[in-house]
C-alpha cells in the first residue's frame, strides 16, 4: 500500500528508541510495504561491515512482508565515499542510496562546509555514482540557535528558519552543475514553498532532482508548538507558519513535491522535554491516517498511489510488490501520539 522512504530505525546504542524488529513489524501493521532506514545511528551507518550488521538485523527480525532498504551515511572523506559506492554497487536494492547531511541534526554526519560538500559531489562524480543522493537541507550559516528557549518552543522555528533550507538547497544545485554529479539528487523532508519553487524551477533546467514532504509540515504549522506541550513538535526542518504550510500543501497537490515520507523518530518523553530536547516524532504507525488526510483534501485516488507509492517505485528502480493485509493499530507503541488532533478532526 504505501512507501517509507526515511525511517529512523535505530537499534545499537538507542535501541529504547526504535529497533529494526518492532519498525517492520509496524510498518506491516499499518500497511507498509517498504521501508528506508536512515544512517545517522550510534554508531553511524558508514562502512559496509555496519551495513552487513544491519541487513542481518533486517532478516532476523523476519517481516517478510516489508521490504528493508538502507542509505549509507556520506562523509567528507573520499576513500569512505569511494567505498560508500562500493557498497551501494555490491549491495543494492538493499543499500538504496546515500545520505548527505548538509547542516547538522540528530547524530554526528553533518558536513556542513561547501568546501566539504563539495569534495562528496565531486568524488561520487569521479567514481560514476548514478544512484540516490539524499541531501538534509540546512545551512549552518543561516541558522541561529541563541533564539531557542525551551520554556517557549516555537523559538526552534526561528532558530532554523525556511532561509536555511533555501540556501542549502541552492548550493546543492550549484553543486550538481559544477561538478558533473551524474546521480538523482533527493531533497527530503522539504518544508518551505521556497525551496519546492527552487526543486520544481531545476527540474524544468534538466537537473535530475525530487523532492519528499513529511506530514507533519503539510499538517500542522508551528502555531502546534505554542502550548505546554509544543516540545513534542520538535524536529527538523521545524514546522513553519501558517502562510507556508497552506502553501505547501497545495503544491503537493499540484505535483510539485513527489511524494511522502514520515521521518519516522521516535523519542522517549524526557529526551523530547529535557536536555537534549530531541528532534523528531514517530510516524510510521499513522500512514492510514495520512492517506485519509490527503483523501479528505481532496486528492484523488490516482494522487494518493502516485504520492505513497507508485513515484517512489519508478525513482529508485526497486520492485515494491504490494500486499493487501489486515491492519493494526500500534499507535500506541510510542510515548505520545503527535497526530491524535488531526485524527479526532477526521474521526478516525
């Protein structure tokens, strides 16, 4: 029924957060059929020896039902980019691509210089990297985190403003042109109209580029973290106004942003309110849910398979087969439910 392509699966030294076992299982409960496992786990996914640990995780948990693919982390190194290719190469679907960090979020993969950045264009140019190159866009010089305030969380949106997102993003379309990059450039988890403008204007340019949308920035805006809970709402990208949320939903429904993914990140309650106050909420569990929020917007059907599943199919060449299976409620597997609002609206 649908696609995840960016799930934090975390297992390792944060496995009271999420495990590869219980997210497949989820994943099948709640209609899945694939999921995509970020890299920016402790430790991180960075050498093939990690993602032999982790493929092996993925078959001992035995949900056949869900196919499980992998990004490898990118770093500014180029003998690990150089055997990131490797890997992929020898690996794929399995390995379905690699992940740029281009501003720093949760784990430790940022490589937040374009100098940096672009020695990973420039060398998985260099070795004829022609798969998925999946780019967090952030740009540390745009950002400003004095502003952030616990006790008033929506300071986290104006810590990371849509200005930071845009600039990133912009040098890594710079960075595409001057390096000869020969691969598909992703942009996830998009988040301002901006930069869907910059995403749709470089396609019209001939650049191979697409582009993700979590629910959570085509649901709420960050009006959400202004009560005694907003914490809970934190992640990054940070939700935005209420302008660009409405915008961006309707450039999702005007095909401009190809298809939807979760950022599944789960947290316990005190890593979410206390230091460090960590980014991300959970999703997988809702994807029936997001599918009638789309519906109840006025997506078509033909949308909806498009936005879930079919666009992601034909992007990454992977033969998803789709399986029609009773569902199950996991909702409340995670300490808290940041969609229950929507679902009440929805009677769901």
């Amino acid at each position: 029924m649908f696609i995840d392509t960016h799930v934090h699966l975390r297992d390792f030294n944060q496995a009271h957060k999420e495990t590869i076992r219980h997210g497949l299982e989820v994943a099948r409960d709640s209609g899945v059929d694939a999921v995509f496992d970020m890299p920016n786990t402790d430790p991180p996914i960075m050498a093939r020896e990690m993602v032999e640990v982790r493929l092996h995780k993925a078959k001992e948990a035995n949900v056949p039902e869900v196919f499980y693919g992998l990004y490898l982390g990118a770093t500014k190194n180029p003998e690990q980019l150089k055997q990131a290719v490797k890997t992929y190469r020898d690996f794929f679907p399995h390995v379905i691509g690699i992940k740029l960090y281009a501003g720093h979020s949760v784990g430790n993969l940022g490589v937040i210089s374009e100098h940096d950045q672009k020695i990973v264009y420039t060398t998985l140019a260099q070795e004829g990297y022609e798969g998925i190159l999946a780019v967090h866009c952030e740009k540390e010089s745009e950002m400003n985190h004095s502003p952030f305030d616990p006790l008033q969380a929506i300071t986290h949106c104006y810590a990371r403003p849509e200005a930071a997102e845009v600039a990133s993003l912009e040098d890594q379309l710079h960075l595409v042109k001057e390096t000869g990059f020969r691969g598909k450039l992703h942009i996830a988890h998009i988040s301002s109209p901006k930069a869907v403008k910059l995403v749709y204007q470089a396609k019209q340019e001939g650049i191979n580029i697409s582009s993700a949308i979590c629910p959570h920035h085509f649901i709420y805006d960050w009006q959400q973290m202004n009560n005694e809970q907003g914490l809970l709402w934190k992640m990054n990208p940070p939700l935005r106004s209420p302008e660009s949320r409405s915008q961006i939903l309707n450039d999702l429904r005007d095909g401009k942003i190809d298809w939807i993914e979760t950022d599944h990140a789960p947290h316990n309650l005190k890593e979410k309110a206390d230091n460090p106050y960590m980014s991300g909420i959970p999703g997988l569990a809702w994807w029936p849910l997001f599918e009638e929020f789309l519906r109840q917007h006025n997506f078509t059907d033909n949308q909806i398979e498009q936005l879930t599943f079919t666009n992601i199919q034909s992007r990454y060449g992977i033969d998803i087969s789709r399986k029609n299976r009773p569902l199950k409620d996991h909702r409340q597997d995670y300490p808290f439910d940041p969609y229950h609002k929507i679902a009440e609206e929805l009677k769901w």
